[in-house]
C-alpha cells in the first residue's frame, strides 16, 4: 500500500470510528458511560497519533499535509472529558472530529 493510501486509509478508519461513536450516542439508548468510554479511547488513539507524527524525525508529504492537521484539529476540538456524563458536550466533540476529519478526506480525495 502506497504512503498518499495509507493516509486516506487511516482518516477513513478514524472518521468510521467516531462515526460509530456518535450513532450509538444519537440512535441507541446504550449507556452514556459506555459512549463516553468509546470517546475516550478515540481521544486517546487521536493524541498518541498525532504525538508520535509531531516526534517523528520525518514524516511524508501526506502526513504532513492532511493527517497531521486533520489530528490536530481533531485533539483541539474534542473537548469534552472522556469520562462526560454531559450528552450535549460530548456530542459537540463528536460533531466536530466528524466534520474536521471529513474536510481533510474531502482534500484528500
């Protein structure tokens, strides 16, 4: 698999995973706990990716050109806690790693 697939590979699984988060959170009546456990993992791969690029002695032009952005983005604007009770927050950050990681595959693509 080529560098330019393995970046569009990667934001396609992110953005398939909070995708998923956010379904249980607005079509199931699963635990908010449990959703807000899920988020928090999310946040967590989101950080430890987005650290491991920025250490990187180097890093591809896709790389450095839509993922590393795309996480940042990411990491800046989910803030909502990983262990929130808060729906409405919790949802806000979901919304918007769905639509920042949307923006960089739309680039990408």
């Amino acid at each position: 698999m080529s560098k330019e697939n393995a970046v569009l590979n990667e934001l396609t699984e992110l953005k398939s995973k909070f995708d998923r988060v956010m379904d249980k959170l607005t079509l199931t009546d699963m635990d908010l706990t449990v959703i807000s456990a899920e988020y928090g993992q999310l946040k967590k791969r989101v950080k430890s990716r987005l650290d491991e690029l920025q250490q990187a002695a180097a890093i591809n032009v896709d790389e450095q050109n839509y993922l590393l952005p795309a996480l940042r983005e990411v990491h800046l604007h989910c803030v909502a806690r990983s262990n929130t009770q808060n729906r409405q927050t919790l949802s806000d950050s979901l919304c918007d790693a769905q639509d920042y990681l949307s923006h960089y595959l739309s680039q990408k693509r």
